[in-house]
C-alpha cells in the first residue's frame, strides 16, 4: 500500500526543496509552510525534521512549483532570520510509519487536501504567480462577510489598507494592504484558509500597487493599538469605505524610504 501511495506522488527529479533557517522554536508547523509554498505549486507532502526543526523538505506535485518556491522564497525574512531555500537531493519527501505517534506532527500529506491553490496540479496560470509583496490577494470570501471581520482578521500584521474587488460573484474577492513585506509573508503562513462565515479564504501576494489601495481611517501605523473589545474595534472599522487616497502616496513614501534600501539590498543579493 504505501509503496503504490508514494509511487502515485510522482517522485520527479526536482521536485523537493530543502528549507533552512526557519524559526528553532518550532512554531512553524507543516500547514503554516503549506500555506506559504503552495502560493507557487500544489504542495503534497512537508516534514519538518523532528531533530532540527529549523529545516524542512517540501514536495511539489511539479518541478516547476520547485523552481518557483526557490526564486521568490529564497533569502526572504521570516521572524527575523533569512530563509534558505534550494533544491535537495531527495526526490520525495517518505513519511513515518503510522505508528510513530511523535513524528506525525512534524510530517503531513496534503496530496488529497482541498486547500490547493492549482487546478490539476499545473502551475500554467504564471501570470498570477508573485513573490512577496505587501499587498494581499484574499478569495472565496462569502456575501455574508463584512470588510470589519477581514481587517481584524488581519489587524495582527499591520493592516494599512482594504479595498473590496468590484467583480461579484456567489463569493467576493479583496485586496489587503499590509505595513510590509515580511508581515505580509507571515499572514500568508498563519491565515491562509481561515473559515470564515462557512468558506476557507484563500491569501495569496498581488502585484497590485500599495498606492492604489485605500486607506484605513484609523491609524494604520498603529494597528495593535489595544482596542477594548473586538467589537468596538468592528464598529470603528465600518466607517466609510470610500476612504480618500490623497495622503496614502506621502505616507508610502515615508514607508519606502525605511524600507526600500533594505529590501534592494535582498534583490541584489538574489542576483
């Protein structure tokens, strides 16, 4: 049997990477590294070794969702360490035997898990595929969903800016401004397929300009500004959201200044 399951995962040369650097306390767990990885392939299998749980090998349904991960994820932050990602020797990620209750938090299966980003496990749709931004793609949001319920839901990692996508279907789509690049990666970990109002959203990075989103009204540099009770903070959020967009460009001036250096710095060291 688990031969036959581990032959069906392919097993393609190029299709695991190994990552390195990741936070030793092991709060990183196999689905927070699905929700970030699976932005760029259909993740089927992550083991964080159970000795060393700073590193961890991911397999990828193709090589290209491998390729993809080592390019946009590689030498990004995550809780203040530089993530290393490249390609490992290993062609699959094995799993323990069932009965190894102690390993099984640190290995999971996602090969039949309903939360792939791909439709068939291809990655063709390269067009909507980005490294870390600030800005969020946030999907599969129900009607019943208000725009208070998503900013708090997001509140943790500084958000700065909302703005509900025009196109309506039977679900709604959002763009999410965040107050940088690095908090941006962590939401995608930590917030990926949240259930919200009987759907699971989907997180993923948009290459849509910071500048274009609108602003919150309440002080975006501050946003764990404890509120005393969350739905204060919903009702305070609710304020219009036809927000004005002239003081956003200045504000993100400031930010860029702060920020750009450091992040030319990472793309130089991409090179």
């Amino acid at each position: 049997g688990g031969g036959g399951a581990r032959g069906a995962l392919g097993g393609e040369v190029g299709c695991v990477v190994l990552v390195s650097n990741l936070p030793a306390d092991g709060r990183v767990k196999p689905d927070h590294l699905f929700n970030l990885f699976g932005c760029y392939g259909n993740v089927l299998r992550v083991k964080v070794l159970f000795k060393k749980q700073s590193t961890a090998l991911i397999q990828f349904q193709t090589p290209t969702g491998a390729q993809l991960a080592r390019r946009f994820l590689n030498r990004t932050e995550l809780h203040g360490t530089q993530l290393d990602v490249r390609a490992s020797k290993h062609q699959s990620v094995a799993l323990p035997k069932e009965e190894d209750s102690d390993a099984a938090a640190f290995n999971k299966d996602f090969a039949s898990s309903k939360l792939h980003r791909f439709k068939q496990g291809l990655t063709n749709n390269l067009k909507n595929i980005y490294g870390p931004t600030r800005v969020l793609h946030v999907s599969n949001v129900s009607l019943d969903t208000k725009e208070s319920q998503l900013i708090e839901l997001f509140r943790p990692y500084g958000v700065v800016g909302f703005e509900w996508l025009k196109k309506m279907t039977e679900k709604r789509m959002a763009f999410v401004a965040l107050a940088s690049e690095t908090k941006a990666i962590e939401a995608v970990m930590y917030l990926h397929c949240t259930n919200i109002d009987g759907r699971d959203i989907r997180i993923s990075f948009s290459k849509k300009e910071a500048e274009s989103i609108a602003l919150l009204t309440s002080e975006p540099n501050q946003p764990q500004q404890a509120p005393t009770s969350a739905n204060n903070t919903q009702e305070q959020t609710e304020t219009p959201q036809t927000t004005p967009q002239i003081s956003i460009k200045q504000q993100q001036q400031q930010q860029q200044q702060q920020q750009g250096q450091e992040i030319k710095d990472s793309e130089d060291q991409q090179l």
